[in-house]
C-alpha cells in the first residue's frame, strides 16, 4: 500500500502521525497505551450510571425463577447465571516461567467461558437484552407484573404471545449462541446473521436450538448490517445491535457487582495500595466495553482495564488510538481480519463504546493465534480448564504488562511501581464450555504441538 490515500490522508501521512500503525499492518504484536485515558479521572461521557447497572440486575433477579425452571442447570444458583473467580497460582507460575518474566501480585481467572445456558460472555449481556424484551411485552399484554412469579413465563400464553415477534441480530458465533438459545426458550421467532469466522459447530447447535442461521461469505461488519436491514423491513422485530445497544452494554455492566461480591468473599482488596488490572478479548468491543464501564463505576480509579485483539483484526485499537472509533476498518490499512480467534474477528469498532467510554480505556494489546493454541495448552495442564483460543487473549495480559517498555511506563505514570507485589490481575476467559469435545482435543493437541 506504499501510496494508498486512507480518509483522504495518504498513508505515509497516517505513519508519521501513528507509528505503531507500521507494526499493526505488518501483524506484528504490539502494546499501545491509551493517552486519552486519566486513571483518576472517572467521570463518564454516558448517560447511564450505576442505577441503571443495578436495575438491569435486579431484573436478572426478577427473571431468576422463570430461568431455574427452563434451565435446570442454573437450579444450583437459584437462576442466576453467574461464573466463577479463581486463582490460578500453577498457570501464573507457568506462564512467568515460559515469557521469562516475574509477575508481581496474583492472577485470577473469571471462568466466563463456563456461564450457563451460551457457555460465553456474551450470556451476560445477550440473554439479558431478550429478557428485557420479553418482559416488556409480556407486562404491555397485561400477562406480567413486576410483583409475579416471572416462571409463569414459561406458559403457553406467554409463548403464543412472543411467537408473534421475532429477534435478530449478527454474530461470529458466541452472541449468536446466547441470543438464540434464550430466543428460542421463550417461544421468539429468532434469527442468527453469521459471519464468515462462525464455527460450523455454532451454526449446527443454533440451528438444533430451532433458530434460523443466515449465513454469509463476508466478516461480522457486513452480517450486522444485513440482519439489521432484513429487521428493519419485518413487522414486530427486534434487532440486537452489538454495536449500539445500551442493554446489551448494562447486561454486560452487571458483572462488576457480582465480581465486586465474589472478591469481597475471598477477601481480595481493591484499593489505592492493591490495584486491580483486569484484561479483556475484545470484538467489537460491547462486552469488555459493558464490564470496563461497570468496574470504573464500582473500582473507580484502583481499576485498570486493558483490551487484547488479535494482530490480523486490531479494529478497537485502531479506532481508539487515531480517535475515529467506527468512521475506519483494519481493512482501510490492508489488515485482513483473518484470524483463528473467532469471537475477535472484527474490522470495526464499536462507536458507541469507543465515544462514550474511551477514555476508561486504559490500553490494547495484540496477540498472534499461535500464542493462544500454547496458552490453552499450558492452563488445561495446570489448572485443568479447556477454553477455546480466544477466551485465551486475556492469560497473556500480565506478561506483557510487565515485559513491555510502554507497560512499565503505565505503573509509573499511574505511581503504582510501589505497591504492584499487591495488585491483583484479573484475566477474563470469554468462551469454552461448549465446545464439543472433538474440536477441543484439536485445540489441545495443536496447542502442544511443535511446529504450529
């Protein structure tokens, strides 16, 4: 591309502004830290705030009856789909042994990847946009009030109700899982736009689910666009915008309470003297942008959030560091968004989270495929947990926090250097559980192999 012209710049003009884009092009892992974002300084861009936070989890409480009945899986936490935050001092051991680098503080792991009902973190924010549908429409129709029982959702009424409307959105595979199968569940017409980066295994599952799979030969950008156009045209439907969507980004926020209670039971202080570095997959950004708002709402300053993207499909890292969030792709620089990282193959950021929550950002960093089959490899051996190569971005955060030159610059310019033998790191496992078990022992075996 020696004499591309990109958003009228020629791209000569856009290296000499951004440096790092010449090793972003070139696929190479990098760490960029956002200059934008003010550790100390937490006021928010955002209309919402933590009541809205805490309403979306006391709706998720309302909804708990009516999840414990048509999930028995969920019977053991009462209907709350929650996962669980674990040391994992054997993986931390393993991964300061192979990148030869000390880690100071304790690594966690936040097991989204085994959620109940989509195995995903995208259960959080997905199933919790549908409820919010159904709910609405079920009090409109007078078959609901707040005060009720919400399992009589599970009635035939109630389902004769929502087979009148549909739901759409567009996936790579995990958001699609989780709003189909709750779609489906409570008797919506749904349909999953899939992308080309969707595994065929999703697709089968959704389709045994009952929902309707479109699938396309372009990436998540474009899958969006056509479900939310094919939406738009179709009468009582509703279309979850993983781009835009407030619910979504409030389902997501939800995990912050419940970490904050999960922390406070093992006794884990977050403070000025025991940061928290918390280290985040990042698509198309919803997710980790939910969770980021909701840990600055309750950590406030003592919490660090960084996001991780695959080198082929950098789109957040891009947006944030030339400040055009979703106005460029990684394909307006010749990346082509072709990575193994299904769930992180996106060309384009989120607006919505790069606008409004940008500055919470505290940095983004790269990682090639190759690392993550390895990383899957090394926490199935020391913790005994599969998760697939994406969910693996986040395990890798600590490391290069600490190895990288720009990392060290953070703690100093955050003036944690003093305290970091207390930090706590937290990274995010976003996926896994649902795997089948064939396709998990190729993950594994090629993760152990020499010559990946």
């Amino acid at each position: 591309m020696p004499n591309s012209v990109i958003k009228n710049k020629a791209l000569s003009q856009w290296l000499i502004e951004y440096p790092l884009l010449k090793n972003m092009i070139d696929t190479q892992e990098v760490w960029w830290t956002n200059p934008a974002c003010t550790p100390t300084d937490c006021s928010s861009r955002i209309s919402l705030g933590l009541a809205d936070v805490e309403a979306a989890e006391q709706r998720l409480q309302r909804f708990a009856p009516y999840i414990a009945k048509v999930f028995p899986e969920t019977q053991a936490t009462g209907g709350i789909i929650e996962s669980p935050l674990v040391r994992i001092p054997s993986m931390q051991q393993s991964l300061e042994a192979r990148y030869g680098v000390s880690i100071p503080g304790e690594i966690f792991a936040k097991y989204d990847s085994h959620l109940p009902i989509a195995g995903s973190i995208k259960a959080r924010g997905g199933v919790y946009e549908v409820l919010k549908v159904a709910e609405e429409l079920a009090m409109s129709h007078n078959l609901l009030v707040e005060t009720d029982d919400y399992s009589i959702l599970d009635s035939e009424p109630c389902r004769q109700l929502f087979a009148k409307y549909s739901i759409a959105v567009g996936s790579t595979g995990n958001l699609g899982l989780s709003i189909g199968i709750m779609s489906a569940k409570l008797g919506f017409r749904v349909t999953v736009h899939m992308s080309a980066e969707a595994k065929q295994w999703k697709k089968d599952l959704l389709r045994a689910k009952g929902v309707q799979v479109v699938e396309y030969e372009s990436d998540f950008t474009q899958a969006v666009a056509a479900g939310r156009a094919q939406s738009k045209m179709e009468a009582n439907s509703h279309f979850i915008d993983d781009e835009n969507s407030q619910d979504l980004f409030l389902g997501y926020a939800v995990a912050a309470l419940r970490l904050k209670r999960q922390m406070d039971s093992q006794n884990v202080i977050v403070d000025a003297e025991h940061p928290l570095f918390v280290y985040l997959p990042c698509g198309v950004g919803g997710s980790p942008g939910g969770i980021t708002f909701g840990l600055k709402l309750v950590f406030g300053a003592h919490v660090h959030c960084f996001f991780v993207e695959p080198t082929h499909a950098p789109c957040m890292l891009l947006g944030l560091m030339t400040g055009l969030n979703d106005q460029i792709t990684v394909q307006d620089f010749g990346i082509d968004n072709s990575t193994d990282l299904d769930g992180l193959a996106v060309g384009c950021p989120s607006g919505f989270v790069g606008k409004n929550i940008g500055q919470w950002i505290s940095g983004v960093y790269t990682v090639e495929d190759r690392s993550m089959y390895q990383l899957l490899r090394m926490l199935a051996d020391t913790e005994k947990m599969l998760l697939e190569p994406s969910a693996l971005a986040g395990f890798i955060g600590p490391t290069r926090l600490f190895a990288e030159e720009a990392g060290q610059l953070y703690i100093e310019r955050c003036n944690l250097t003093a305290v970091m033998k207390q930090a706590t790191h937290i990274a995010w496992a976003t996926g896994g559980s649902m795997v089948p078990t064939d396709i998990m022992e190729a993950f594994y075996r090629k993760g152990k192999s020499d010559d990946i």
